[in-house]
C-alpha cells in the first residue's frame, strides 16, 4: 500500500480576511492540495492585538467554518504574527560561544526592547559573520513579540480545533514565497488592506522590516469620500482605476500613498547606509499590488525595478486553477509562505 503524503498547513488571520494554504510535498516539488478564504465582516474589523473578549471566539469561529469548507486534513498550521505588532533589530556582536551569546543578547536586547523582557517572547538569528577591526563578528536579526498577543493566536487554534506547530512573523513568509533563494537584497512591498509593510530580504532572511498605516481600506475609504459614493462601489473604482490616467482617482491615490513612497525611500537609504549594498529590485504583493499601473508608478517614483511577485510560481498545482489562482496570488504571499515552511 501506497502511504498518504504528510500535508502542511499554513493560515494567515489577516485582518480583513483569514487565508488559508495546504501543500504536500512530490520528490522535491511543493504542491497544492487545497486553498481557501473568508472575508471577515468590515464593521467588525476584529484584530487580535485589540483588548476584546468577543474577538477570539469569533475568529475561532470564522477559521473552523473555512477549515471545513476547504477540506484541509492537516491539524497543525504554520501561523503568523503581523509586522506592526512585532519589534525587529539588528544587532553586532562579537563572536563567542553559543551560551555566552544567548546572555550578551538577551543582556543587549534588554536595552531595546521598549517591553519588560519577562513579557515577550524573544528570538534571534545569525544573518552574517564579518570580519571587523581584526575582529569576527555577528550581525544578528532579533525578533519580539508580546507574550499576550502570542497567547491570544494560540487560543484562536485551540478554540477552532486545530493546532500551532510555529508561529512566525509575516515578514519570514513573505520572504520565503517571493523570493526564494534569491541572495541578492530585494524589497517587498506588501500593501495590504489596513497596512503597507516594507522588508528588506537578504538570503532570503527579513533584515529590515517598516509598517505604516495605510492600505487598500485607507484608499477606498478616501475614495469613497471624496466622489460622495458607498465603499463597495468605491473599491470597485479604485480596481477598475487604480493609477491609470488622469482623473480624481489616480491623483487621490498618489496624495495616499505619499507616506509609503516616503518609507520606502527611507528604507532604501536607510539599509544601503547601514550595510554599503543596494537593492536590486522591489516585489509587490498584498491585494493593492494589482491596481491598475500602480507597479509601474512605483518603478517611475523609487527608479528601481518594480515587479508583481507571484507565491505560486515554485507550486505545482492544476492547470485549470490557473486562472482563479492568479487572481489571488498577491493576498496568499503570506499564506503560502506559512505552508511552505513545513516543507522545509
């Protein structure tokens, strides 16, 4: 008898939707067993990191139902924590032996991190080893996340029936879908429904990692505001529109999306400062990744090369899905790279 293929799970609990990917894994190639989503109800807008009793069992609830729907087998998922409720640093030390290292971190991460150390949950990585002043030396990625806010995902699974085998930032599942093993510096530019996160990968490790408050809904609600108009038909005029021509909307936009040309121009300068090398290109994932010339605006504005990235591309699926897994493609980076970890 033929045993069954282990399956990963990878789910997202985005903020306007929960998203969810599982692949099983032929010789050396990912493939797609099922996919699916949920939107969740924009006046509820629930976020995890808010203090609200109601929000966990409704989530719980949401995730159950999508579960049953998609008909996933795997029980334990990959999960991830969003980029703005996450502190990120780099650090240089010089190199010692692992038990000496973990106290100079945990000595120096003290000093930075704006919480108790008692109250988070802290991890580190190794990017790269350098030589400095005739000295070897560590550049270390930490990563912090509040205990509380962890406690409340693990609570979310437990309630839905299901388990956590990891839980990680959204920046490593980004980095782990769009890029590969790509060494060179690439940006992402995830611009999501109520935020734009910008990372900075580097063999394929998130070593610089920005949110700002402004996403598609921001967008849509600006929209919507200025031409007098419902949201639902407001998001539509900025799909069908997005930076195409010279009218209100595309010029509304560009006024939007001031803020986050200005981060992204400050995480370019910023990273090249800090380690002397130059990103080579710009990915754009999330739901605002496909308005119209929006890719090619940004190109014009950062003069860098700018491209839509695409998480299917290193996944085997069926051909006629294409059409439909094309058109989500952008809002499963997150997702997909939770799945792909467990194939690691």
């Amino acid at each position: 008898m033929f045993s069954k293929p282990k399956k990963f799970l990878g789910i997202d609990l985005g903020s306007t939707s929960i998203k969810l990917v599982e692949l099983y894994k032929k010789g050396k190639i990912p493939i797609l067993s099922t996919y699916g989503y949920v939107e969740r109800p924009m006046e509820e807008n629930l976020q995890l990191d808010e203090k609200t009793e109601e929000t966990t069992p409704k989530i719980a609830d949401l995730l159950k139902k999508l579960y049953k729907a998609t008909g996933a087998t795997a029980y334990e998922a990959v999960s991830a924590l969003p980029n703005f409720s996450v502190f990120n640093s780099t650090i240089v030390m010089p190199v010692m032996k692992e038990k000496e290292l973990r106290q100079a971190i945990n000595w120096e991460a003290k000093k930075i991190i704006p919480l108790p150390i008692e109250d988070v949950v802290l991890d580190w990585k190794i990017i790269e080893t350098f030589k400095a002043d005739d000295t070897q030396k560590h550049r270390i990625l930490l990563t912090v996340a509040a205990k509380n806010l962890v406690k409340k995902y693990m609570d979310v699974f437990k309630q839905a029936d299901l388990g956590i085998s990891a839980l990680e930032t959204e920046a490593f599942a980004l980095a782990r879908s769009l890029t590969g093993k790509d060494p060179s510096p690439i940006m992402i530019v995830d611009a999501s429904a109520m935020t734009t996160d910008i990372v900075v990968v580097e063999k394929g490790i998130p070593v610089l990692n920005r949110s700002i408050d402004v996403g598609g809904v921001t967008l849509t609600r600006a929209i919507a505001s200025a031409l007098g108009v419902d949201f639902k038909r407001a998001d539509q005029f900025k799909r069908d529109v997005g930076m195409s021509g010279g009218t209100t909307i595309p010029k509304l936009i560009e006024t939007m999306i001031k803020p986050v040309i200005d981060e992204i121009n400050y995480s370019l300068n910023l990273y090249q400062s800090q380690v002397k090398r130059s990103i080579e290109k710009v990915v754009l994932s999330g739901g605002s990744a496909y308005l119209p010339n929006f890719d090619k605006y940004l190109e014009k504005v950062i003069n860098l090369k700018v491209i839509i990235g695409d998480p299917w591309a290193r996944i085997a699926y069926p051909a006629e899905l294409k059409p439909a897994l094309e058109e989500v493609a952008p809002r499963f980076a997150v997702t997909i790279g939770l799945a792909l970890r467990g194939l690691e």
